[in-house]
C-alpha cells in the first residue's frame, strides 16, 4: 500500500485604511494648507483567506485543492462645490468580492510522461454606489 502525504496550508490578511480627510495641499496656500469647503474622508478595508490543500502519494499521483477568498469596501468623499456655490458632496462606495478555486490532479509517469486534469472557478463581483448634492453636507 502506497504512503501518502498530506499538507494544508491556511492564510489571511485584514488592512484597515481611515483618513479624515484628503492627503493634498494648494501649492498657492501656506504651510501644507489646503483650502475646501468640506472634508474629503476615505475608508479602505481589504479581507483576503486562502485555503491550500496538497496530496501527494508515493505512486506518483498527486492532489492540489486552492481556494482564495477577497472583498474590498472602499468609501470615497470628495469636494464637488462649484465656483461660488454651496458645499457640495461626491460620495462614492465599492464593495468588491472575489472568490477563486483551482483543483487538479496530475500522475507523473516513468519516461518522463505525465497527464494532468482539474477545474478552474473564478467569481468576482464589483458593485458601485454614488451619489452628489448639497444637502449631503
């Protein structure tokens, strides 16, 4: 009976991004000033989680299963007041999901032939909101 060795292998990662507001200055104003009648705030938060698992036997037959799992939130404001106007708000939101998998199974044979087979799954889905006004202030 051939042996077989198995490994699984489990990753993530979380980045959590705030600002108050932008990161600009008006070359015309002193001292890193800059001159907007409204905060122009942001919010970035990224999730990523992988799952790897790996089979192989002695026969030559190997097994690999690969899953990785990512969303994103992106929340954007910025400065839309026209020359002279009220403030005014351009606010934007993304929420980003992507899901992946790839499975296959592979035989190395003597000679150096070998065949592989699998599976592939790739889903992303990307929704956007905006909106703008002066009543968002």
């Amino acid at each position: 009976m051939a042996s077989a060795r198995l490994a699984v292998d489990i990753g993530g990662t979380y980045q959590s991004i705030r600002a108050r507001d932008s990161q600009y200055a008006n070359r015309d104003l002193r001292d890193l000033v800059k001159e907007s009648p409204v905060a122009q705030a942001f919010g970035n938060d990224y999730a990523l989680g992988q799952f790897v698992v790996r089979k192989q036997w002695d026969s030559g037959l190997s097994f690999v299963s690969a899953t990785g799992v990512v969303r994103q939130d992106i929340d954007e404001t910025y400065d839309a007041t026209p020359e002279d106007g009220p403030p005014t708000l351009f606010r934007q939101k993304s929420r980003i999901s992507l899901l992946s998998n790839e499975n296959r199974l592979a035989y190395d044979m003597d000679g150096g032939l070998s065949w592989v087979v699998g599976t592939s799954l790739v889903r992303n889905d990307d929704r956007l909101k905006r909106s703008s006004g002066a009543g968002m202030c």
